[in-house]
C-alpha cells in the first residue's frame, strides 16, 4: 500500500471517528438521537447553529440511518452502497479539514 492511500485511509478513519465522537457526545448530552431534523426546529438560531455540527456529523447519520433502513425498510443494495460512497467521501473530506486545521494549529506536523 502506498504512503498517499495509507494516509487517505486514516483521514477517512479519522472524519468517522470524528462523526461518531460528536453524535456521541450529542446524544449523551440531549438524550435523543442526533439527525437532520435539527434543521428543522422553530427558532431559526437553533437550525442555523445546527449546520456546523451537522457538517461534521453527517457521515455517522447517514450511515445509521441508511443501516437502519436496509434492516426495517428492506431498501436496496444499490442505496445502501451509494449512500456507504457519500458518507465516506463526506468523511474523508471532514478528516481532511480537521488535519488540515490541526496541522494550521501547530499540533501535528
């Protein structure tokens, strides 16, 4: 395996650690399950302020959700494996910003 994948594999790792760290912490924290629907709560401030966690969130939702729905909803293979693709691609793009902003920081080189 080359040092780029190897490096490619463990930001992906990190982006879903990340996601399911912070839904994690949010589920703790509320004790309800973290979604999308956050988007869609009554005070604009809420939904607004909902967006940067979401953007880090959203693999581990999408995988749950997308899990949850091949068991109960028998969806097809063909949506569990394009969903797999989007949260993966989402979490490799969220690792790359959190090295990016770590190595910005000065704690990794």
């Amino acid at each position: 395996m080359s040092p780029e994948a190897l490096n490619s594999f463990m930001i992906l790792a990190l982006g879903f650690a990340l996601a399911g760290a912070l839904t994690s912490a949010f589920q703790a924290w509320v004790e309800q399950p973290a979604g999308f629907g956050l988007l869609q709560q009554e005070d604009i401030s809420k939904s607004l302020a909902a967006v940067p966690f979401l953007v880090f969130a959203a693999p581990f939702i999408i995988m749950r959700n997308t899990l949850r729905g091949r068991r109960i909803e028998r969806r097809r293979f063909e949506f569990v494996m394009m969903a797999t693709i989007i949260a993966g691609f989402w979490s490799l793009m969220s690792g790359t910003f959190l090295v990016m902003a770590l190595r910005a920081v000065g704690l990794l080189a």
